[in-house]
C-alpha cells in the first residue's frame, strides 16, 4: 500500500451543488421549476435591496434565484452580437421521459430546437426555456449510465 501526499490526492468533486439565477418574476420561476421538474422550495427571504430570493430543491440540484424586475437575459447570439459570451445552457438528468413529455406537453412548454429528441452517442436530449429565458437541457442517459467512448 502507498500513502500518497497532499500534490497527489483529488479533491473528490461529487457533483455540481447549484446554479444561482437571476430571475424576471420569482414566483412564475418557482410555480415553473415546480411543475415541470418537481422543484420545491426550501428557503426564501429577501435580500438587502429588499427583493425576493429562494433555493428550490430536486433531488441534489439546487437552484438559487434571485428576482430582477424587468431583468431581460440575453441569449447566447445576442451575446455574440456584442462581443460577450456566457453559458449557453445548463443540464438536468432526468430519468422518466415520459413523465416529462406529458408535462411539458400539459404546461405548453415548447421544445428551443427542433420537434423531439436529439440523439447523441449514448444519451438523448431535447431543449426548454424557463421563464426568464435560460436554456435548460433535459438529458437521458442510456440506462441512466454517464459515457464516453474513451472511457469505454
């Protein structure tokens, strides 16, 4: 057995802890998450410009929003456009496409590209916005296994 020094450990990074968004309207951001991801709240207040914040919860995502009034996000071609740029999107696992689809569908949140599921090597996503705008990616692994051909 070796003993391995400090240079040689891993912090052991077990998964990504949250995202913190800046909301147009918490509240259809919250009734939003809720519906269509089973996002609850766990958390609110207020901050000290004296507008609302939350953490909503889903399994280990958690989602810190904090309300803007009349924010407008720009997406990632306007961004472009001014020389910036930001994240493009972010990524939820899900495991019941089904029980997706029949939400998305019974709430009217359209699909961002194309009419269905876009395939990848060994995953399938399709795209949704939120409320404010940002581009969520609802992912399904093969067998729920994350992947990579270089890894196999």
């Amino acid at each position: 057995m070796t003993s391995s020094t400090a240079s040689e450990r891993r912090v052991g990074v077990r998964c990504l802890d949250h995202l913190n968004l800046t909301v147009a309207d918490l509240e259809a951001t919250r009734a939003f998450y809720a519906r269509v991801f089973d996002f609850t709240e766990v958390e609110h207040g207020v901050d000290d410009d004296g507008l609302p914040w939350a953490i909503l919860q889903s399994g280990d995502a958690l989602l810190c929003c904090y309300e803007r009034p009349g924010y407008r996000l720009l997406d990632r071609v306007a961004r472009k456009e001014r020389g910036e740029h930001g994240i493009a999107h972010f990524a939820l696992r899900l495991l019941d496409l089904p029980e997706f689809e029949r939400r998305r569908r019974a709430h009217d949140v359209p699909l961002s590209y194309g009419d269905g599921l876009i395939r990848y090597p060994r995953s399938s996503s399709c795209y949704v916005r939120d409320p404010t705008g940002y581009a969520i990616e609802v992912v399904f692994w093969d067998d729920d296994r994350v992947g990579f051909a270089a890894l196999t």
